[in-house]
C-alpha cells in the first residue's frame, strides 16, 4: 500500500518509520526537506512539496506540530489544495482545535476528495512502537480504506462520527488528564509538607483503584524535579482552554478543570510553559524558603 | 498465632474470617454479639467484652465504623484499656482522624501497651480477597510482630512513622482520588454535551496513559446513573474537607482539591450524600431540562 | 452640535434622547426603523441606512447589541464603510471583543476616518441620566471632538491609549463585579443557611468597608428571587470568558474569576441565562428541597 | 454609667477611652497591667484581676486578641467566672470562632450571669471615632441594657439572636471581604499585564456600581506593593476557613470563597501571613521575572 506523508517532527518521524518497516511504500515531505534522508535510507521517496506527495499518492497522512502548520500545509502555495480531489484521501493526524479541522475539511470536501481527522492520544515512545489511540472523525469511506495504516500506526482506532469529534475527543481526554495531573500534585505537595514520604505516597497509589501509568511514569521524576518535556506544559494548558471553551459553548460546569487550568497558567507565568505539564507541581511546592 | 479482633462490620467480618482461614486462632467481640456466631462456625472464640479480649490475646486488632466507635470500644467501661498494658499490642485498622488515633494512640502507650493505627485502602471485595493495602504507623516493633497477619489481609503494607501517618496518607490518597472522580465526571459530560458518545471516551481512557480501575469500574455504571454505594459521598467529602484541612495547618494551596470539594458539597446539598461519591456526575450533568 | 447615531435599543434610545434634550442635533438610524419614530417626536432626523448618516454627519456614534451587529453596520451593504473618510469620525460605544474593534478599526482607518471605541459601563439608568462612565481609546484628536457629547452622556470620559483598550478595561471590571456578585451570593446563601437573618447581613454589609451600590441595589430582590434583567446573566457570564481569555493571552492566573466563570455557566445551564447576572444567587441556593 | 473593661490592646485602648470621653465610668484591666495607667489619665480606676472588675461592675465588657485569650480571661484563676453570677452581666466583643463563643456562653449563663457576644466589624480607625458595626447576640436582656455603651462605640449595633450568631455573621462578611480582595486583586494584575494603566482601573471601578471603600482606600497603596497590616492576611484566611467550614456544616457550596482561600493560602506559603490582606494581590501577580 502506498501513501503519502506530510511532516517529520518526533511524532510524524516515528509513524512514516513504522510504515515502512511494514511494507507501505511512503512518500515523504518536511518543511525543512534535509529530514528526510534518514526515512529514505529505509526505503522512503521524497515529495518536494506537499501539492507533490498528494499528487502522487491516493492516501495522504499528515501529522504537523500546530493548527498554523496544518492550515500552511493545506492552502499556501504548493500545497495539498492544488492537487487534492476526487479519488483521493487526507489523513490530519495533527491535533488542531475543531475549528482548524473544521476549516481543512470543507477545503478539500469542497474540490471532491475525502477527508478525515485523525489525531493520535500517545506521545514519542508509542508513536515509535505503534502503540497509538487513533481518533478518526469524518469520511467514514476514508477511514475503512485507511485501517491498514492505522493498524500499524496505533493499537487501537476509533471511528467517532462527523468532522471535529476527533479534536473533541482528544480535548476531553486532555482536559481530564490536566486534572488529574493537578491533583496528583497537589497530593504528592501535600504528603510532603505533612511529613509523609512522598515514595510512599507513590507505592501507596500504584497499589489502588487509582492506579495509572502516568502517576507511575512521572511521579519519581517529578519528586527529583526532573520535567523533561514530554508533552510541554504549555500545550497542556491550551487544550485544556480548549476544552473549557467547548465546556463554554455548551453550558457545561466544570470548576475542577477551571481551577487545575488557572494552576496550569500560573506555571506558564513562573516561566515553565516548555517543562513538561508535570512541572505543575513546583508552582504548588512554591513556598518562601 | 492468636489475634482478638474487635468489630464485625462488612469490613471485619471478612478480615477475620481471613485470618482463621489461613489458620490463625481469633478472638472476636461485636457490639451485637450475635453478630459472632457466623465466624465462631469457622473456629473464632467469642469475647463478651473488648477487655476479655485483651486480656486473652497479646495482639488485638479493631475494625471499627467510624472515630466515636473506635474511641468508645477503649475508653468506655469493659473497654480495651481496662487489660491493655506492657506486653500487649493494640492495632486498630479503622478510617479516622489523625486526632482520635492520637488519642488513642496515648491513652494506649501509657499503660506501657504498644499501639498501631493501620487504616486500610480498599473496601468490602479486597478485604474478602486479603487484597487490602494497609497503612500502618507507630510502634515499629509491633508493626513487626504483626507482619504474618497483614501478610493474610492485604497485599501490601507499609510502615509510615509517627502515628498519625497512616490516617494522613489514607486522606491524601481520598483525596486525589476524589479530584480525580470529579474531573473524570466533569469529562463525561463534556463528550456527552459536544456530541461525543461517551462510551467511546471510556474506551479511549482506558487505551492510555491516564486508565486506571476507577474510571473503568465505575464509569459504565455513572453513564445509567447507577451510584450504589461503595464508598458513600458523604464520607469521600468528609476526607476532602479533613484533607484541606491537613493542607491548611502546613499552609499548602491546593486549588484542586478545593474545587472538587465545593462540587461534592453541592451533590450533598441536593441529598446525594448516601449514594456512591460517583454520584458528582449528577451534580455537572444536571441541566434545566 | 450635529451627530449621527445608529443603533436605538435601550441604551441607544436613552443615549440619543439625552443628546437631543441637551441641544444636539442627531441624525438616527435603527434596523427596525420604526424604533426612529420616538425620536423624531423630540427633534430627531432620521438615516435611512449606516451610510446615510455617516455622509450627513462628521460624527456618528453607534451602540449595538453585540459585535456581530457592530461589524454589520460597518461593513455590509449601505453600511458605514461605504460614506467614511478623511474627516469623518466614528465612535463605537458598543460593547464588544478587543478582536472586533480592531477590525473595524482598521477598516475605518484605512478609509482615512478618524475611530473610537468607547464602551460604557452603566446600564439602562445611568444612560437615561448621562451617568455613564466612558471608556474611551483609539483616535484622540476624536476622542477630543467628542467631549462635548461625551460630557452630556456621561459623568466621567477616560482616554485609555489604543484601540482595544477601552473594551479591554470594560472586561476587567465587568470580570470583578462578576466575582463580587459571586462572593455576594455565597454570602447571603451562607447566612440563610447557617441560621442568621440574610438582611440583617445586608444592612451589615452596607455599613462596613466593602459596601457597594451593586450590593444594596441588587440585595433586597435578590432575597426576594427577583432577578429582572439589568444586565443579563448571559452576556456577563460571556464577559467573564472574555476576561480569561485576555488573561490566557497575558499569563495570568485568576482563579476567583474562573470558578464565578464556572457557577455562571452552571446557571446558564439551568435556563437562567436572560436573568439578571444576580441569578447566580439561585444556583448556590438550590437544595433538594 | 459604669463599665468594666477587660484588654487594653489597640482596638480595646480606643473604645475604653471613647467610652472615657463619653461619661462613662470604667475599670479597666489589662494581661500587661502597665497598659492601664494611660486611661488612668482619663478617669479610668484599676482592676487587680478580670475577678475583680467583675465583682465592682453590674456589666463588663472585653475586648481580647484571640480565642485563648479569650477563654484564660473567664476560665483562669482570678477570671471572670469566679464573680460573674445573677445580676451582672458579660460582653465579649472579641473575635472568636463560634465554638469559644458558645463555651464563654454556657459558662456564664450557668452562673446566672447574663451573656452578649458582640464582635465589632471595623479596626483602629473605627474604634477610636466610635464608627464600629456591633454584632450581638445572645441575652436579649443584656443587650438593651448595653446600648448607651454601643450608641458610643459603634454608629449601629445588631442584635442577631442566639449566641453564635455574632461571630458567624462576621464570618459571613469577612467571607465576601476575602473574595472581593481576591477579584479586586486579579483585576488589577490583568489590568497592568494587558497593557491597561491600574490607576486608570481605581478611578473606573471607583465611580461605577461596585465602587466601596476598601477598593478606594488599599488600591493605590497595593499598587505601591504597601501592605502594611490592617487585617493581616493570615487571620483573613483563618476567617476564610472558619467561614468554609460554616458552610461545610450547612452543606452550602461556595466556590469562589474556596479558590479564594486558596490564593490566601499560597500567600500564607509564600511568607505573606503578617501583611496586610491585600498581599494576595503579590500572589496573583508574581511572575518568573
């Protein structure tokens, strides 16, 4: 199977080296093109512009770091706009706002060819591994075409419904997740503060009804302040504005993504947007001292 | 080895018919002392007060509802620490406040007993299972000595220090745990108010990194509004106040916390105290129609 | 003096009635036209379009509903766009986004036009009055033309610098008196609930360091369930997304506005949205009862 | 008229010697006894102890620091308890959290001494010019006895029922206080964070519908980053707490006041507890630069 593939930063890199390792035949493009000549060491060919890989390939897929990207792509000169139409399927696998997403599918529903949102729950290590949640939204025909990819992509994917429950989903999750985050946290300050052991607070949790990979994964860092960026806390904080704005747009309460939210954005203002959202804890952790 | 053991509730009936299951000799006392016959068919004693049974067993254990029973099974007449004393061990496994087991805790090392708060995590199916976890804190040369009979009740226990920590630890668990509960609620309605099938968000948390036993026990019964109880929200809510109020004296903000506090006080305003503290979902989801 | 205004809801209608009993001549426009009749009784002329009255008048002041209202007068067909230019002025007293003021902005200042935004804080009272407060920035040679009309309509006319400013600042107090409103009802719905009379809390209240005419005008109805729209919850709930939004931009944490952002939305979702914004009150009241 | 006056700390000083000023006869005592001789100068006698001011004085009034203070002066050796009996009469004006409040009571009124708790809303400045708001409660009898003596120290007095109720609606008002600082606080850094001139935002807020007095008179000083301590920040939130746990008893959700509280708190943890209360503003601004 052939397919086209737009963008090689961490994600999209691990994702277009996983299908060729499967047997697609890929072709890639990156805005800076030099990224690509490791892909084809493994068999991949070049596009030289996005208009080219779509011109190409039947099924494009694309993964860009921001709605910014994934509009470029899509409608600057040489891209996919010029080439896409009927017979032929864009895959954005970018996480963008529902707005974006809403914006690229008209584009090219508009010239005749199909598309679907894709975006991914699963950062570096399950992109390399194809461990991804894929959250597919849109032409539902696309999307029975693009299980092969999706079956080496991710170990799961999911058919959501009309164009934007993809970025929805993938907002709610995140939205729940920053919660989260902010409560482990505020936990693990508190055991500190009142004289408990924080590990043990850890052990405690991974024996429970709580028990979840992401306290697992990042509490023993997180006691060394160690916040290397694995999902920048800045990103973290803006989907879960998002979220709170879909939230807003259908009358929905929610004070405890509110509240985890306003946390979120203090450590932005302390300098700490580009941490990992886990860096949270040190705005609670603050004291004088 | 030989073990009293004080309260038969849901929660001590099954440990201690762990515990003669796995060949201990126990002692039981229950305020309804026909409450005993049951496990006297599987080889117990009947105690006819807490005293009788200190005095019979070098180590007693207590399970006990809530801070007025645990106070009362010592300190009132034919109570425990009429034959407490140097030589005997006094553990007692209830939920309460770091202020009754300090109580206890000194009436208990000054007639030269040795004492032991050991709250537990985990409810009626891991106490039948002895898959509790076990939070233990004060004589460490007791904690010891009672190593073979956690070894029966639970998976796992810890020794936590200075009394008091094990009632601390069991809060800041309770804790995040309740934050967690209401940001996962605040997520559901979310996707249902977006035009997300919810069901499809259960199953997409629990491909990642944030799955855990909570979300994937409780959530289907939430989505029916099915919130029998299993840990009642009142008392979740009490353990959300006693934990800011840990956070309080140790001057830790935890904005969180607060917020998942206030929504369980609104669901107790609207008598949803005595159902399951899944029951926050109602409370987020409640709309005019 | 001579002026256009477009735009006769409540605030326009009282607005243009002071102009003209205050010696202006003015020139009005309405989309539902017949709204002009009134006016005409007291010396008004009537614009048939936006444009019309622009090309009569060196000045025209328009106060609409919202901003897609705002931007319609401008920039649809026989709107403000088509008559404005060098020499003419165009003061947008509406309440709207920072985003659309600058698009109009820049529309008008791109013709050669002199613009001002200038939103007001005050309701329908004051604007009968010529008691509102103005808020003024963009063009200052403008805002100096102004002065006499603004010194009729208002008790006091402030020049905030650049456009944006003027919408930016009604943001920031409307966000503080929606907090207020907040901490007021939670403070009357405390006092009821915890067995003191809620009007003595009033007159207590009116008394001390934080007394308000927001708080002894609203007080008294509120405790009646009297909540007749001054200013609609809805809208200042809106106003309560736009300040964090603004606050987003700038990093900076609010979490007293986000959670009053977040019991307006739970009212909003309960139906009480055209309310007066003190129907706050009747969310943190409800029991089950 | 003659009064007892048991503590001569800044706010007792100003109202013994108002009521010196005013004809009234007093007896003063004071922990420090040295304090006294300046009301001497004004015709004030000496009492040796709380006993004996008691036992020369039909009604004692006291104004004392905190709690503890509050119960040694009744409950110690030579306190008052040991002459209060039928006949007189004893008027605690300290703050104190309802629970000290109710035990003064109790012991009083077993005695047959008759009892007012009557917490004053207003500080130093108030005090000395005889502006307090007084909050009483409890003998009714007592009450109509004591107003010569609150027509001095206060412009008006309360009479609110049952003892408790004097400290809970000073609560109920330090409640709303703490929010509104809160709300005033993060107005003022949005303000200066998006490019708006603060003072700007003083004169606006101060001439429309929230406009109060504490805005007025800490705004410009907070500005300044000048937090000398009216009402320190640490007792603010201690109110804050009390308050929320008044509402947790009465299951009342109050979210603004808890994110509130927490912002007190993370002040409290950055070292700000003997500022002014207005230092949460420093909280809410603090940026990594």
């Amino acid at each position: 199977m052939e397919v086209g593939f737009l963008g090689l930063g961490i994600m999209g890199k691990a994702m277009s080296m996983n299908l060729l390792k499967n047997g697609f035949k890929v072709t890639v493009w990156n805005r800076t093109l030099s990224k690509c000549n490791e892909l084809v060491e493994f068999g991949a060919s070049i596009g030289e512009t996005p208009a080219q890989v779509v011109k190409k390939c039947r099924l494009t897929i694309a993964m860009l770091s921001d709605p910014a990207a994934a509009l470029s792509v899509v409608f600057d000169k040489d891209g996919v706009l010029e080439q896409i139409g009927s017979g032929k399927g864009y895959i954005d696998m970018s996480t963008v706002d529902p707005e974006t997403s809403s914006k690229i599918s008209q584009a090219i529903t508009s010239t005749g060819g199909a598309f679907l949102e894709a975006p991914v729950s699963g950062s570096k290590q399950p992109a390399e591994t194809g461990q991804l949640v894929i959250l597919a939204a849109g032409d539902k025909g696309l999307y029975e075409e693009s299980i092969p990819a999706f079956d080496v992509l991710g170990k799961k994917s999911f058919f959501l419904g009309q164009v934007g429950n993809g970025a929805k989903m993938k907002l709610v999750v995140n939205m729940i997740m920053g919660s989260m985050m902010n409560a482990f946290s505020e936990g693990l300050v508190l055991s500190e503060r009142s004289g408990l052991n924080p590990h043990d607070l850890l052990d405690v949790l991974d024996l429970g009804g709580i028990a979840n990979p992401m306290f697992r994964g990042k509490g023993p860092a997180m006691l060394k302040s160690n916040h290397s960026p694995a999902f920048p806390l800045k990103h973290q904080q803006k989907d879960m504005r998002l979220a709170l704005a879909l939230g807003d747009e259908n009358a929905v309460s929610m004070p405890v993504a509110a509240a985890a939210n306003e946390s979120f954005k203090k450590a932005r203002s302390m300098g700490l947007g580009d941490l990992d959202f886990s860096a949270v804890y040190e705005i609670l952790k603050m004291t004088k001292d």
